[in-house]
C-alpha cells in the first residue's frame, strides 16, 4: 500500500469522524390535527407511513449516524411537507380527497412506502389486504 494511499484513508476516517458532529434537527412538533380514519387504515397508515409522514417520527438508531442522518431527516422533512397526517383534519375537504388519491396510487404503484425505508423496516411493507384497505379508504368505501 502506497503512502498517498494510506494518508487518504486516515483522511476518510477522521472525516467520518468529525461529521459525526453536524448536528441535524430531528424534531417532532405537536399534533394539531391528526387524521381520524376506522381503526384498521389508522394502524396501516401508523405502521407504514407515519414515520415520514405525520410529527410522530420514531427516530431510528442510524438517523443519529452521518451522513445517514442527513438523508433520514431530509426524507422526514419532505414527507412532512408533501403529506402529513398530523395535519390531515385543517386540510380542506377537497386536499383530503386529493391526499386520498395520490395514497392510493403511491401504495398501488408501490413507491410508498419508500423501498430504502421497507428495507430497514420489513414489517412496514404492505400486503395485498393492506393495499385494498386504504384502496377502499381512499374511494370513500370504508369511512
């Protein structure tokens, strides 16, 4: 191994280190409105979106290791301004049937719940009963 090689290394390893100390908001603000939806799309939603997608994030151990930490909040950030449920009941009736409709074909199409996200989270993949509950949800089948 060559010296420029073994300094470059050292180099990547104190980096690693020190961006350990980049401190990245991972808050949750209140709930001012959460969604009111039957139990059984509630605890879906809970189990398979919430983490992105409502002020109830359960930061997981690796949101708290850089430069994962700077993707996981960034992803939390979007999701939150994108949709978020724990806002779900100021959102005009009209934003609710929109949300609705946009779920359903996110979960239909499979690009929700994130695959990186299913990937650290298995139990958060929806099975086909799952998908067919919030496909009935979403088009004012179940109320």
């Amino acid at each position: 191994m060559g010296r420029l090689f073994k300094v470059f290394i050292i180099l990547i390893f104190f980096a690693l280190i020190g961006i350990q100390f980049i401190e990245i908001e991972r808050i949750n603000p209140p709930v001012v409105g959460d969604l009111q939806a039957p139990p059984q799309v509630k605890e879906i939603l809970k189990k398979s979106c919430y983490d992105c997608h409502s002020n109830e994030t359960k930061w997981p151990w690796y949101s708290y290791v850089a430069p994962v930490s700077w993707f996981v909040a960034n992803d939390v950030e979007q999701g939150r301004k994108h949709l978020n449920f724990s806002d779900w009941e100021k959102y005009s009736s009209r934003k609710k049937e929109e949300s609705k409709k946009e779920i359903w074909e996110e979960v239909r199409d499979d690009k929700m719940p994130m695959g990186i996200y299913t990937l650290m989270h298995p139990a958060s993949k929806l099975d086909i009963t799952q998908k067919n509950i919030i496909k009935n949800w979403a088009s004012g089948q179940i109320l």
